[in-house]
C-alpha cells in the first residue's frame, strides 16, 4: 500500500452526473473506485438533482465495474443529516467511508470504515499515526454515537434545519432565495449575482452569528444537532436582519 498525492491522481466530474461517469469509465481504463460526498459541503452545499437516489446509481457503476464505492462523510456523517450516515436515505451502502469532524463533537478523531471487497486492503501498520487510535479518542466516538442511539437529537436536526429553512424561505423566497440541504447541513442560496463577499464579516460583527458562504452564493450552516426551537427562531431572524437589506 502506497501513499502519495493522490490529488493529481483522481478525475474530477460534475456532481450528480451519472452520464459523465460513464463518460470517464469510456475515456480511462485505470479507474479503480468513485469517491464522493453525499451532499457537497465545500462545493456549495450541493446535493443532485435526484437526490441521496444519485448514490444508489454510482454503486451501480461501481459495482459493474469492480470499483469500489467510497463517501467522504466527514462532514454529512454522524447525525448531522438526521441519520448516522447522509448514505442511509439511500439503499446505497459504500465499500468504504471516512469520517471525521461531529465524530468526536469537537474532540479531534477520523476513521475510514471498509467493508465486503475493501476489507482487508489495509493492514495493521499500514496507515500509522501518532494519535490514531488512542484509547481516549475512541472512548469519546464511543460517547458521541451512545447520544445520537439514545437520544432524540436526530429527529431534532430533522426538524430544526427543517423550521431554519422553511422560516428563510417564507420571508425571503420572494427575492430568490432558497435552500437546501438535509437536517443541520443547511444551505441558503441566494442569488447568483449578489455580492456575498462581506456576508460572513457582516453576520460575525452584526449579528454574532458564524456562518459561512460556500460556492460563490450559499450560505452554510451547520447548527448544533440539539438547538432548541427558541435558538432555531433567533438564528433564522438574526440571517434574515443579516440578508434583506440586500434586497432593498
Ligand atoms: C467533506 C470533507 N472531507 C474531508 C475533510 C478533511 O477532513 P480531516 O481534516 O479530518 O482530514 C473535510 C474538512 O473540512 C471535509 O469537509
């Protein structure tokens, strides 16, 4: 098992686009899996136009041609979608899945989960690292996922990132904006000419309120899974003082 820049190595297609897929399996006789996010969190909050349905399609694709089906769930994992992983609103179950971030709920820890044809790709001693796998770290994972099994927090991040959007959208479709996303990954488009640059300046020093604007347009939230409906209320308003002079 080797390790390198595997940047240079990987062929990049347009998100949700099953026929460029089938495109680059034409075009290049190497390729050896598909790696993709179920929602795109850096790209803009992206999510295809059919849906988590778009991950049953590449495990298709994947599956006719001995690729393996790997998803990046640092960010959509853990809970954040209203499920443990963005993969389980699907029938699509991935050969590989790393995760991170609401793993630990702050504490720093990642994991790569394989199975069926990923097992046993990777030995012991084949990744090593300083910190991986200290019994602390997975001590807190372990804490993390006894929260989200017995727990309603879940089912809160459904509604919530539900009431953030709908209560954005009541107030500010009329201008263009819409949202999407699934539970707590929560994105906010606005219009595609808007000058978003000083948005996230603006929301810290106006509103207290860390947001993030992604793909140009989009702004990002990812809330806490357990936010109150009284704390869903109050960012909703405090984004929508934030965007409507915008609008005027
Ligand atoms: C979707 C996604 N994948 C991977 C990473 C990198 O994760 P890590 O810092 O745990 O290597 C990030 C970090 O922001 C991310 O958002």
């Amino acid at each position: 098992m080797k390790f390198y820049t595997l940047d240079e190595d990987f062929i990049r297609v347009p998100f949700g686009d099953i026929a460029a897929i089938k495109q680059a399996a034409q075009d290049h006789d190497e390729i050896c899996a598909i790696f993709v996010e179920p929602i795109q969190g850096e790209g803009g909050l992206n999510t295809a136009a059919n849906g988590f349905t778009y991950l049953e399609e590449l495990q298709v694709e994947c599956e006719a041609r001995n690729w393996l089906f790997m998803l990046d769930e640092v960010q959509t994992g853990n809970g954040r979608t209203g499920k443990y992983f963005a993969y389980q609103h699907s029938n699509a179950r991935p050969d590989v899945l790393t995760t991170a971030k609401g793993l630990g709920n702050g504490f720093p820890v990642g994991a790569c989960m394989v199975r069926g044809r990923a097992n046993g790709l990777f030995g012991a001693g084949s990744h090593g690292s300083t910190y991986g796998g200290t019994p602390l770290a997975s001590r807190v994972v372990h804490s993390v996922y006894d929260v989200l099994a017995n727990s309603d927090i879940m089912t809160n991040a459904v509604t919530e990132g539900l009431f953030i959007r709908e209560t954005l959208v009541d107030t500010l479709g009329q201008y263009g904006v819409s949202s999407r996303g699934a539970g707590m990954m929560i994105g906010i488009a606005l219009p595609e000419d808007m000058d978003c640059s000083q948005l996230v300046d603006r929301a810290r020093d106006e509103q207290k309120l860390i947001i993030n604007v992604t793909g140009g347009h989009v702004v990002r939230l990812l809330p806490p899974l357990n936010m109150s409906r009284d704390e869903s209320t109050q960012v909703a308003e405090r984004l929508i003082d934030l965007l409507k002079p915008s609008f005027r």
